[in-house]
C-alpha cells in the first residue's frame, strides 16, 4: 500500500507548505465498475497484485462461478440506501461497485473508475448460469429484451459519468483484454499514474476462467 500511493502522490520529498483554509489533499477512490459478470471480480484481483490495496471483507467466498473470488464490500450494496461512511476509508483503495450504484457514491471524493464491458449476451449467459448454479429463478425476461434493457442502462451511466468533475474514467474491454493482456494493464497502469507492477498483474489474468463465450 505504501509504494502504491508514494508513487500516485509523491515520493516523500518534502512539498510546499500548505495554504491556510485549504482542503487536504487526499487519495482518490479507485472504482472498478461495470455490469455484474463483466469481468470487475478479473479487474480487482489484477490490481490487488499490482499493488493497490482492496476494500473487501470477504463475506462472499470463491465458488464454481468466480473461483477465483468475487472481491466484494458487502457495505457497496446500501449506497442506494445512504451508507456511504465507509467511502472515507476507500481512498487510496480499489472497491468494486456496480454500474447501477456509480450514482449513489458522495460527491465530496475524488473517484478514477475502471469500468468494465463485455459482450452483453456473454454477460446473459454467464448470469443465467450462476443463476441456475443457485437453483435461483432465471429472469423472466427474454434476452433481447434484457440485452436492450443493459444497453440504454450502460448509455445512461457513460453519459452520467462524462458530467460528473470529479470522476475520471478508463473503460477496459474485457473480450480484448483477454487477448492481449499487457496492452490493457497498461492503459490501466497509466489511468493509475504509472503506480502499478504490471508483470503481476499479468499474471493473474487467466483466459481459463473465460467460460461463457458468444
């Protein structure tokens, strides 16, 4: 964690004296974002071993969908419902939040979001097969119907994100970075200021685990 925010924020030398009444200056929220199954859990653990520390609890434990863990905060899932307290702990971290929760995040932070897309019928796929791994109900929905519903959900969010000042975006394209891994870590590395060890964060990104193909 030191070395990642030495080099996202200085290297110790020391810096100018402070202006009265200022404003500390304070780490920004590193957000992984995007549709469930999109590939953010992939993204989370890619930066986990490039050196940026992960806001989880792991209450949410590896299975046969995402064997290699969902790197979940449990607490993300009551922004809609105002719990953002804990959003003062997550800078200087990365956290996993999903693109119908970017809205509720408080405005008063800093947020760099890596927000994650993939094929939305792989998308389909992948959730109606966790869905039935669970013995849960499979959506209703038709998948035309549902690809529709992502698709203007997604243009909504892009374009929410785009009028937000202190939000930063990198979009990464999950299809084409399982293909190429080192180009897209880093475009990663240098949304991030060139703070991350790239070669291990290409690593961990294992195609075995690209299941649910078009």
């Amino acid at each position: 964690m030191k070395n990642f925010l030495n080099k996202l924020f200085g290297n110790g030398r020391s810096e100018p004296a402070p202006i009265a009444n200022a404003r500390p200056v304070t780490a920004p929220v590193v957000v992984v974002s995007g549709l469930p199954r999109s590939g953010t859990s992939m993204m989370m653990k890619a930066l986990e071993a490039g050196g940026v520390p992960v806001l989880i609890d792991g209450l949410r434990s590896a299975d046969k969908d995402n064997p290699e863990g969902y790197y979940e905060f449990e607490r993300v899932k009551e922004l809609d419902k105002g719990d953002t307290a804990w959003v003062a702990d997550a800078q200087g971290k990365v956290v996993k939040v999903i693109s119908a929760l970017l809205e509720y995040l408080p405005p008063d932070y800093q947020y760099r979001v890596i927000f994650m897309n993939r094929k939305i019928d792989e998308v389909l796929n992948s959730q109606r097969k966790m869905l039935a791994n669970r013995c849960e109900a499979v959506d209703a929905v038709n998948d035309a119907e549902m690809a529709d519903l992502f698709a203007k959900h997604l243009t909504k969010v892009k374009a929410w994100l785009r009028a937000q000042p202190n939000f930063s975006v990198l979009e990464v394209d999950y299809n084409a970075m399982l293909q190429n891994p080192s180009r897209y870590i880093g475009m990663v590395d240098q949304f991030l200021d060139n703070a991350l060890d790239e070669a291990a964060m290409t690593q961990v990104i294992n195609p075995n685990l690209y299941r649910n193909r078009a």
